[in-house]
C-alpha cells in the first residue's frame, strides 16, 4: 500500500523495468513510466484498491513514454494501494 505525503512519492519495480510515481492525496494522479525494455507496448492498465476495496482496473492515458490515471474520490487519509498490467513491446502482457 502506498500513502503518500501530500507532495507524493516515488518509487519503482524491483527489476528496474519501470518507475511510478504519485502526487497528491486527494483525487491523486498515478504516473507510470516504463523502462526502455518494456517501452512500446502501447497500453497500461492501473488496477487500484482504496482502504482495500477495489477502486477497478482503468485504462491509462499515454503520454509521451509515461502514462497517467486520475483515481478521483480519494480523500487525504485513504491508503491506496495499486499495481499496473501492461503490454510489452514484443507482445504478450
């Protein structure tokens, strides 16, 4: 679970293939950014969970390399947790 400070937080895979970072507590905006091995898979999906109970799975917007959700109806004080699916350049997810 991520609960970040009012101005955000980073962080990234364990295998260095992406970084991720979110801003805001309230109605936060989620970034991911994938590594070059994984760029040009053309898709990310955000899968989100609030106090535990799941928000959904929402199709990120692209933009540039990166891509970026908005989770509104989170409030300051709500734990968030998420994880991402996404494509691969060479196929397969």
């Amino acid at each position: 679970p991520v609960d970040p400070p009012s101005t955000g937080c980073d962080f990234s895979a364990a295998n260095g293939d992406w970084t991720a970072s979110v801003t805001d507590q309230a109605n936060p905006t989620v970034t991911w950014t994938p590594d070059a091995s994984v760029q040009g898979g053309g898709w990310a999906i955000l899968t989100a969970y609030v106090d535990g109970n799941i928000m959904g799975g929402f199709f990120m917007q692209a933009e540039g390399d990166a891509f970026t959700y908005t989770l509104n109806g989170v409030n300051v004080g709500d734990t968030l947790a998420f994880f991402f699916t996404y494509g691969l350049p060479q196929g397969g997810q």
